[in-house]
C-alpha cells in the first residue's frame, strides 16, 4: 500500500506516517461498530462514508458465503 500512494501520488514518509495514522483509526472505529452492534451496520456505514468522500457509487454484498 505505501509503494502504490508513493507511486500515484508522491507520498514520502511523512504523509505516508498520516495515511497510516487515519488507517487506524478508521479501522479501530469500524472494529469498534462491529462489537457493539454488528457487521452489516459496521459495513453500511463504512460505504456511506466511503461513497461520501469518493463521490463514487460503492455496494457492499455482505460476506461471501464459501461451502
């Protein structure tokens, strides 16, 4: 993941330091929402935020169910 923002956008290792901290802690909230309520309210919140900050049509299937 840091080579690719290094290659598409010139991160060096302070914005790369920022990226990782904000990755955090997204992905301690999105840990936290799957605790305390469950994963399809922790997933459908996580979409609408992504599609939020992208302004891009993103779908969530919920998980993939392998026999």
């Amino acid at each position: 993941m840091a080579v690719s923002l290094h290659d598409a956008y010139g991160f060096g290792p302070e914005r790369l330091q920022k990226f990782f901290e904000a990755f955090q802690e997204n992905s301690d909230e999105l840990a936290k929402m799957r605790a305390e309520v469950d994963d399809d309210y922790a997933f459908e919140k996580l979409r609408l935020r992504a599609e939020d900050v992208s302004r891009m049509d993103i779908r969530y299937y919920g998980k993939l169910k392998i026999d």
